[in-house]
C-alpha cells in the first residue's frame, strides 16, 4: 500500500475546504455577535433586584455550563427539525458561549469603581442613562480580550456543527476523505487553515489585553 502523503489530493481538496471554511467563519462570527448580546444581557438580568428574574436566569445559565456542546446541538437539532442546521449551530452555539462570556460581563461591571455608581446617584442620573453612558462602556472595555479569546475557542469548536449536517470546514475534509480514501491530507490540511486562521487571531487578542493594562 502506497502510504506517501498525497498532495495531489490536498490541491483536490482545497476549494472544498475552502468552501467549508466560509461557513465554518459565518457560524463564528454570528454566533459570536449571539454570545456577546445575550451574554451581556444575562449578567444585567442577574444583577436585577427581582429573585423572579435572578433565579431563572442563573438556572438557566447553569443548565447550559453544566451540558456539553455536542449534547446542545443534537437535542436542539432534535427539537428543531425543520430547522436550517446552520441556523440551529449558530443559536446554540451562541447560547453556550453567552453562558461563560456572561460571567466575563459580570466581572467587567463588578469591576467598575464603586465611585462611579455612587457619582451616577449623586448627579441623578436614571439607571438606563447610568449602565449605558457610564458603566458598560468601562466594563466591556476591561473584558475585551477575554470575549475576543472566547472568540477563538468558538472558532475552534464549530467541527461539533459536523454532528447536525452543517457542511462546515472539517464536514467537508470528512466527506472527501470517505470518497476518496485520503484522511491524512485532508485533514492536515483542515488543521493547518484553523491553525493560519487563529494563530494571528490569538496575537492580535495578547497584544490588546497588554494595551489595556492586563
């Protein structure tokens, strides 16, 4: 058996790739704008006066950290069969990612000094005009590479989109590795485009946080 590495094969498949990587780069980028959203709305929800809202949230929150990926996304592609599998990927991967960066947003906003909520009361300021004008544009400013990392292990993840048909980067390797018996080429090459693609990413995300004083 010849076992040379092919790399015919690995020009055969790069549009293939390519192809998956595109969807494999729209799952992330909108399941992160998802995970950014409602993270930050679950660590404002969890700071409500009102054990009606606190409670629930924190369950919920708790549900989703306590579960693995893979398991979210086969039961919601159970539930949700008449669903695009994209869209269910990119939902749930958002929902599982706004679980932990919600806890980032509640320790960027715990970190703001007290002296400004105490400032906000003094000059009167409502709540809405308080969190929106003074406090998250502080907190979301100390947690940005922490969400730009989460970023990354999202980015890293989507393959488990394979498990609900989502013709992502590593579907694709999978799929012209079963029809034409080459596994080793593909997949290196698979590798390698997450590799190029998250490395700069990930010096880009060090460079801010030294910035920003972390």
């Amino acid at each position: 058996m010849n076992q040379s590495f092919q790399w015919d094969a690995v020009g055969d498949a790069f549009p293939l790739l390519l192809e998956g990587f595109r969807v494999t780069l729209l799952a992330t980028v909108l399941g992160t704008l998802v995970a950014a959203v409602l993270g930050l709305a679950v660590a404002v929800a969890g700071r409500a006066p009102s054990r009606f809202v606190t409670v629930p949230v924190k369950a919920l929150t708790e549900f989703v950290r306590s579960t693995p990926l893979l398991v979210q996304l086969v039961g919601a592609a159970a539930v949700f069969s008449s669903v695009e599998p994209l869209t269910i990927g990119i939902i749930v991967l958002g929902i599982h990612y706004a679980a932990y960066t919600s806890e980032v947003y509640r320790a960027g906003i715990d970190g703001v000094p007290k002296g400004q909520w105490e400032a906000c009361r003094a000059l009167s300021m409502s709540p809405r005009r308080t969190w929106q004008a003074v406090i998250l544009p502080q907190a979301v400013r100390n947690v940005l590479p922490a969400l730009g990392n989460y970023a990354i292990s999202m980015f890293k993840e989507t393959p488990f989109l394979a498990v609900i048909t989502v013709q992502e980067m590593v579907f694709e390797a999978r799929k012209y590795g079963a029809d034409h018996f080459v596994y080793t080429e593909v997949f290196t090459l698979a590798g390698l485009i997450f590799l190029v693609a998250s490395y700069p990413t990930s010096l880009l995300m060090r460079k801010l946080e030294k910035r920003l004083g972390h």
